[in-house]
C-alpha cells in the first residue's frame, strides 16, 4: 500500500464512523463550510435525538437546503434564511405615495414627477400590474436620475422580467456616467442587448463602464473583450491578448490575432512523500483555509511545506493567492490515474478539477458537493451503483476514488454530449438543463456569434463555469501534447452534428 494510500485509508475509516461522532466533536471544529458538512451528517443520523439537533444548530455557518431539510425532519422547524424585505421607512413611503397616484389623472404622469428615490419605491413596490402602467418612453433625465440608486438594478431586473418593452427601449438608449450604480451584470445585458439591436455605438458605453466594476481579471477582460466586439479598434483585444488571466477571453484575443497560447508558469514540486495535511480531511483544510486568508500569514513561507508531491496541490493553491491571482497554474495531478486515459479524458477530468475545487480533495462546497470533483450526494449514489461500489460519501475525498467516479459520470455524459463545453454545462448544472438548453438552438450563425449565444446562457452559473473549463480543457490539451484552437471548438457550436444528440442535424451540403 503506498503511503497515500495509507493516509487516505486511515481517515476514511475514522470518517466512516460518524454516527460516533458527538457535539464535543463539532464543537472543537473550526465555524466553516466544512463544519457545516459534518453538522449536516451529524443531524442526519437516526442516532442523533432533537434535543442534539438543536445545540448542533446553533454552530452552523452557512444555511443550506440540506441542513434544513434534516434539520426540519428531526423537529419540525425549518431553520432561519436571510429573506431581502424592503424597509418599514420604503412601505410607509410607498403606503402615501399609492394613493397619491392612483387618485390622479394619469398614474405614469404623476409618477414622472416623483424624486428618483420615490420613482424606484413605486415601481419596485407597486406590483406588476401598476408597473404595466409605467411602461412609456421614459425621458433620458429620468432614467440617468435613478441610475445614482442601487435600487437601479432591480427595475432593470423586473423591466425584462416583465417584458416591458418601451422601458426597455429607454434604458438601451440611455448613456450611463462613471458615477452610476448598475451593476456589471446589468451593464454587460445592456451591451449584449444593444448589439443584438444592431446598435454597436450604444453598446460600447455600457461595456466601457462595466470594466471598472468587475469583481476579477476574468470579468474585466470579458468587459473589454466586448468592448472590442463593438468597436472592432484592436488596442482592446491587445489588452486582453495580455491578460494575466488564461481565461476564455485571453485565448480567443490570442487567436484572432494570430498568436501562439503561451505556456503557464510552473512551480518546482519535490518528489517527497512529505505529509504537511492529511490530504482527505476537510477539518484539516479548513484550519488550513483560515491561515491562507489571514491578514498575518507569510503565504510564500506556508506554502513550503506543501510543495511536495501528495500535498502539491495546496502548494499551487497557496502560490496562487501569494500572487493575488495574478500567476494562473495548470498543474497536472494524480497522473497514476489519468495515464489510463485517452489525452481528451485527462484534459477534461483536469479541466473539470482545477475548477471545481484546485484539486484539492478535502474540498466542501457549500451546497455539500464533496470532493476533488465535487460531487452531490445523490450523484455519489447513482455513480457507486453504476460502478456496483459499495462506498460512502466520504469516500470521495480520496482523490483516486473521486477522479474514478468522474471518469465514470464522463461515460456517461459522452453518450450525448461530444463538445467540452456542453459536457461542462452538464457536469455543472445537469444533463436535464443541457439537453433543454441546446434544443433551444441559441447558437446560431451570424454577427457577434458564437460568442453573444454563449453569453445569453441564461444560467450565470453554468454560463461561466463552462467557459472557465473550456479555456482549462484548451491549456490542459496543449500542455499534454495535443493542442486545439479555442476559436475552433467555438466555431463548431452551431453544428449540432459536432457536439450533441440532442438537437436535429444539419443537412449537409453535397
């Protein structure tokens, strides 16, 4: 047995025995997601009584809708959410200012002549049939106004949710200044919209804006990057080209103007068996996390330790916030289980891996997707049974038996799904709402595409995270020895005869 072998046994059988596990245990654990796991397993168990479940609660960190629903099953209660309520001050305002407008002639006139703050209250608050009232050509001065209100990004919000059409038209039409208060994700809608209205110009203005309020390299450079698409003046896609971030954006910059994709920086790792962490305890990486994160710690002397080969890929998660992100890693983990496969199965199980959780195995999210691979646990049970394992959830945290169950789960999503970035969809957000997505045909030919189809995925989460394993699968392709064009795979998104069975194919031309 080798020596990670031996320590991902010993915890196993130490995690196994949960039912074991007391309140003194969770107490002695550090306030985590992490935690919040083993309070969830710890309620779940038909040996844990109410009178255990309650003082349990009262240590978790994040509420989920695991830890409530187990929770509600041993008492009855459901456990407190953070519900958004608008304020006392907002209702009794809004209270007054009803009356007002419903005694008047002309509901949207009156409303017109409300201060900004009184304009946002009344709309938000007023429900969808008094908003049906508001949609006229609302003047420029009135939308620049409530734009200096956060409360701007839930009336462009229930504008399109409520499809709105003549507000919508005034808010594509009017220019925001750099003090405005719409959000990145509504100032790119507003770009992706304009363009899609053939109204590049407009477009531009809200793109520009947006680079300023990313929250990461990966969204400024998606801002810029569309920037470019409006403008087509080439000092913007050099900017991107230049991104320290090997994001989708970077690669397709490169690709346009016709550069090579440059090799990622690499950190020298010891072929030691040197145990810093117990790679498979989640506790362990939690304590470990608290270090990382704190304001005091030296990341470059407390990654040392880790840079070694059971525990590298802590090291390169370490070196990659010492560098506040700025140094992007690609390491290539585990290769005694991935040799196994063909070069496009590592370079989607890497892909996958450096995106759902830096390869770390003792990873936690925080809806209990569990593992290097971040499994959910209904998914561990229909794989364990596919594979006719006897495992438990737990078994997970041991990197090989993680990247088997990917493997597997692969097979499976393959049947139907050929392109990595539906593949990644799937992973991410279900086989279900990939095959409801595609038959959508939302790729198609034309001006702006692929690219605008990719970024109208109306699920933001599964929309970012496949363009993130997409760019990881591209990088991972050429650093094992076959490269492919991002701009190649993107091209074949219209052709469902290239990517999926879901959708009809298209007849060819002889």
């Amino acid at each position: 047995m080798t020596f990670v072998k031996k320590i991902i046994s010993i915890t196993i059988i130490s995690l196994s025995a949960l039912n074991a596990l007391s309140l003194n245990d969770l107490k002695s654990m550090p306030k985590s997601i992490e935690k919040d796991f083993y309070i969830w397993r710890f309620i779940s168990s038909p040996n844990t009584d109410k009178k255990e479940v309650l003082q349990a609660a009262k240590m978790i960190y994040r509420v989920n809708g695991k830890l409530d629903k187990a929770y509600s099953a041993k008492t009855g209660m459901h456990l407190p959410k953070r519900v958004y309520k608008p304020s006392h001050a907002d209702i009794k305002r809004y209270n007054v200012l009803i009356k007002k407008l419903k005694s008047a002639g002309s509901f949207y006139e009156v409303w017109t002549k409300l201060s900004a703050k009184d304009k946002l209250i009344v709309f938000l608050l007023a429900g969808k049939a008094n908003r049906t009232l508001l949609d006229h050509n609302i003047d420029t001065n009135i939308i620049y106004n409530i734009s200096k209100y956060k409360q701007i990004n839930q009336f462009i919000f229930r504008t399109f949710r409520e499809k709105l059409p003549k507000i919508q038209s005034s808010l594509l039409n009017f220019k925001p200044d750099a003090y405005n208060k719409i959000s990145y994700n509504n100032l790119m809608l507003l770009g992706f919209k304009n363009l899609k209205r053939k109204n590049p110009q407009n477009a531009k203005n809200f793109f520009y804006l947006a680079i300023s309020k990313a929250k990461s390299r990966f969204y400024a450079d998606r801002a810029i990057f569309w920037l470019y698409m409006a403008t087509k003046q080439r000092k913007y896609i050099e900017k991107v080209a230049k991104s320290y971030d090997f994001n989708m954006y970077k690669l397709i910059a490169l690709d346009i103007l016709e550069r090579p994709y440059p090799n990622p920086p690499t950190i020298y790792i010891k072929d030691s068996q040197n145990k810093a962490i117990n790679i498979s305890d989640p506790i362990a990486w939690a304590k470990l996390k608290k270090k990382i994160f704190s304001k005091n710690t030296n990341l470059i002397k407390l990654a040392q330790p880790y840079c070694s080969t059971i525990t590298a890929a802590y090291c390169y998660y370490i070196l990659n916030k010492a560098s506040r992100n700025t140094k992007q890693y690609f390491p290539i983990l585990y290769k005694n289980v991935l040799k196994k496969y063909s070069i496009d199965r590592q370079a989607m199980l890497l892909a996958l891996a450096r995106q759902e959780s830096h390869f770390i195995p003792a990873s936690v999210s925080s809806s209990f997707a569990v593992g290097m691979m971040q499994f959910m646990p209904f998914l561990v049970k229909h794989i364990a049974k596919v594979r006719g394992k006897n495992v438990k959830l737990e078994d997970m945290f041991n990197p090989e038996i993680s990247l088997k169950f990917a493997n597997t789960h692969l097979n499976y999503l393959n049947k139907y799904l050929y392109h990595p970035l539906f593949v990644a969809y799937a992973y991410n957000a279900g086989i279900g709402y990939t095959r409801k997505l595609i038959r959508k045909n939302i790729f198609k030919l034309g001006a702006y595409e692929p690219y605008i189809s990719l970024e109208m995925v109306d699920n933001k989460q599964a929309n970012h995270y496949g363009k993130k394993v997409l760019a990881n699968y591209v990088i991972y392709k050429k650093l094992l020895g076959s490269p492919v064009k991002i701009t190649d795979l993107l091209n074949e998104l219209p052709h469902p005869e290239l990517t999926d069975q879901f959708r009809k194919r298209n007849k060819r031309v002889n």
